[in-house]
C-alpha cells in the first residue's frame, strides 16, 4: 500500500509538471496555481527526491523543469547521484531566456553554491554564439556572469556588456551592428527581430516598412505572431512546419470565414504536423474514438486563450494519425462534424458523447476534456464504471482522459472518475507519451514500476543529450 500511494504522488506531481504554468486557468487564479504548485514541488522533493530529480527527463512543461532544477540548486546537500548531468540536460533543452531568466531567480534567491557556478559556467560555455546573446538577452547575461563569477566569452563580448563606452568599433558583426543601430536606421536589419523592433520605434520607422525589410531574421513565430501586419508589408508566411499545438493556436485565431476560405492549406498542414507527431506509432493504435471538448470552459483565459480547445484540435489529428487507416471517429461535445470550425461553446456533455463513441467498440477510447462534466454533472463518469465493472471487464477497450487544465484546489487533473485513469497534457504532440504513463495512473502498479520505467526515460535522455553535444 505504501508503494502504490508513492506511486500515486509522483504521478499527481506529473500531471500538475506537465500541465500547470502558474497562470490563470479558466476556473482558478494565477496566485492560486502558484500556491498549488509551490506546495507539491516541496512535497514531493522532500519525500521522493530522486524521483523528483527524474522528472526531468519526462515531458514536464518549462515552467515546471526550471522549478524543479530551482528547488534542485538551492537544497545542494540533498543531492542525488546524477542530478547534475539532468540538470545540464534539461537546461540546454530550454529556451535560452527562461534559462537566464532562472539564473535571475537564483541571484535573487542567493543560491550561489559551487554546483550552482558549475552548470552556469558550462550552460554558458555550450552557448553557439555568446555574442548574439549578449545583444539578445542583455540584462540576462550580465546577471548570470555576475552571480558565478564568471569572466565573458571574449574581450569585446566583456566590453559591450560591462564597459561599452570602451570601444568605437566592434569586429563582431552583431555587436558591431548594434552599436550603429543607435544612430543608422541601415543597421537595424543585422539585428535579431526583437532587438530591432526596439530600434525601428526609436527611429520612427514606418511599421509595413521595417517589417517587410527584417523579414529574414524573424523566426517563424515571430512571422506568425505579426502575419496580420506583415501581409500589409508584403511578407510572405505560413503553417507549414509548425509543431502542432502551436499550429493548432494558429489556426484557432483565425476568424471562422478565413479558416474555411483556406481549408486546404490549414488541413493539410495540421494533418501533416499530426504525422510528425506520430512517429513510429502511425496507424498502430487500431480503432480509436475520441470524445474532445470544445465547451465554453475550453476557451481558457486571458493569458492561456483556446488552449484547452487547441489541445483538443490537435489531438483530434493526432488521433486520427496514430489509428488504422480508416479507424477513427472524433466526436465533439458541442455535436459538431468540422474539426476546422470548432469554437468554444455550450455545455460539456461529456457522458453522452462517451455513450456515442463506446457504441461503436473501439480499441481505444480517449476524452480530451478538463473533466469538468455537467450536462448532466457526474454522468461521464458513471458511464465510464459500469462500462468497466459490467460491460467490459476483460478491458477489452482501453480508456484514458488526458487533461490540459490543471485544477489548483485538486493538486492535480480533474478526473471522470476512479476507474478512469487520468494524466496531465499540454502539447497534443505529447499524447503517445502521456498514454504510457497512464498505465500507471490506474492504481495496479507501484513505485517499482514506476522507478524502472523512469529509470529507462532517464537513460534515454541523458543518451539523446550526449548524442546531441558530440555532434
């Protein structure tokens, strides 16, 4: 018993790391997701520390990873054998800013211990272009050489950052181009997008134009965050390639008409990241039904807007992918047929859209909902019992919720019931891997079985990160 309610806390710790951000969710506050989060992070690295450390090496969302290498630094004489190497790992896996943005978190915290200066040093040494930072990440940079006591990549590097009166001319190109940028509108479009935009407002420089000239350095999601703006310049962007939720989101803010004028193009690509997604498991889930929430609950909040409904779309195509050609149904709660129009709208029936997929017999039966079932309250979940207890107890059909809103009162997902394993999701392109891990959800293996499998997840990404540096 002591093993499977272990087993259960790392599990609850899962899904809140892979699901919460600490922002406003749809029925709960920012400060009351922090709140929730502070206390299982402290809970679960007190008690399963290395376990914790394990995380890691899941698909737990950045936020969560930089707490959990956070709670790591600061408590050094708890430490584990390997934690180091994760944190290193996991570090050079996240964006740059909310690294330097730890390190901020750090100073302030006064964690300064050698393990600390250590990751800080190499984490910076492994940086492909310490100058680009520089200009990039300015404040971050300077903070992080500070707190480790760490000379900077190169004298000119040191000079813009701690002395930039010091020189009139920079042979780095970067450097050299911000430095003209104060005062020639020309040197502008060297720079990175975001540093630019700062530049082209202080020179009044005309919107259309400075988008249509810095077209070359933006990134694909800084296209696609001004594509309104830029298709008045003339810049030329579009889907093709996105990750899936992010494609999802994408296509989600358009307006209903736009997403209908251009079905082809935003089909094709979401199916396209869908086969991405899928990997190897393409067409081996056999006949699969699921049960994807677009009620009014789904558009989320201010600052995570459609991403519960986004999730769902990009399961929706994720599922189809991974099923046998032909094999998938996606029913909607609102009883709508175009996956391309979904808004979020109406009641959650989860229960008798449930009824609908389990008619049809599937291999698999996947609900992709906050769990929050009222039309009417409690029935998904009674379905889902008798189903197992009298009309399938030979689990004939396997049945798994994944969840994209973490609940702050719960400490966890809400669930549709015991017999219905439940785990976190954030990224639609995580589902094969968060299936797995419902398999321990269902409260029949213990912390054995859950260390060996973390263990092995552990291995594999610490080999995928050797492999990426020697390359």
């Amino acid at each position: 018993m002591s093993e499977l309610v272990a087993a259960e806390d790392v599990l609850l710790f899962v899904n809140a790391a892979v699901t919460a951000t600490g922002q406003r969710e749809f029925r709960s506050s920012a400060a009351e997701q922090r709140l929730s989060l502070d206390f299982l992070h402290a809970y679960v690295r007190v008690n399963y520390r290395p376990l914790y450390a394990a995380c890691l090496a899941l698909d737990i969302n950045d936020h969560n990873a930089a707490l959990v290498v956070e709670q790591l630094l600061r408590t050094p004489g708890e430490a584990g054998e390997g934690e180091g190497r994760l944190v290193a790992a996991r570090l050079a896996r996240m964006a740059p800013q909310r690294v330097y943005r730890l390190f901020r978190a750090l100073r302030a915290a006064g964690v300064n211990n050698r393990r600390t200066r250590a990751i800080t040093r190499d984490w910076l040494a492994a940086r492909p272009d310490p100058a680009l930072d520089a200009v990039k990440y300015r404040a971050g940079v300077k903070t992080a050489l500070r707190h480790a006591h760490l000379p900077a990549a190169d004298a000119e590097t040191g000079d813009f950052l701690f002395a930039p009166g010091r020189r009139t001319r920079y042979a780095h190109r970067t450097l050299e181009a911000y430095r003209r940028a104060g005062y020639e509108q020309a040197a502008l479009y060297e720079l990175p997008f975001t540093v630019a935009e700062g530049f082209a407002a202080r020179h009044g420089v005309d919107r259309a134009v400075f988008l249509e000239r810095i077209a070359p350095r933006m990134t694909r999601l800084e296209r696609l965050r001004t594509e309104r703006a830029a298709g008045r310049g003339g810049v030329a962007t579009g889907p093709a390639g996105m990750p899936l939720t992010r494609l999802a989101l994408y296509v989600l803010a358009l307006p209903l008409a736009e997403r209908a004028a251009r079905r082809a193009e935003l089909t094709g690509a979401l199916r396209a990241a869908a086969r991405r997604a899928a990997g190897p498991y393409a067409g081996s889930w056999g006949r699969v039904a699921a049960v994807l929430d677009d009620s009014f609950s789904s558009s989320g909040s201010a600052v995570k807007r459609r991403r519960p409904l986004a999730v769902a779309l990009g399961c929706h195509f994720l599922l189809e992918a991974l099923a046998a050609p032909g094999a998938y149904t996606g029913l909607w709660t609102s009883g709508g047929t175009d996956p391309l129009l979904v808004r979020p709208y109406g009641p959650t029936p989860l229960g008798l859209r449930i009824l609908d997929a389990l008619d049809g017999g599937p291999d698999r039966l996947v609900v992709v909902s906050d769990g929050w079932d009222n039309a009417p309250p409690g029935l998904a979940g009674e379905v889902l019992r008798v189903w197992r207890t009298r009309l399938d107890p030979e689990r004939r059909t396997a049945v798994v919720h994944v969840n994209p809103v973490y609940d702050a009162g719960a400490f966890d997902v809400r669930r549709l019931g015991p017999s219905v394993p439940a785990v976190g999701i954030r990224d639609a392109e995580d589902l094969p891997a968060l299936v797995e891990i419902a398999g321990f959800a269902e409260g029949r293996t213990g912390l054995t079985e859950l260390r060996a499998y973390l263990d092995r997840r552990v291995a594999d990404f610490l080999a995928a990160h050797a492999k990426g540096e020697r390359a």
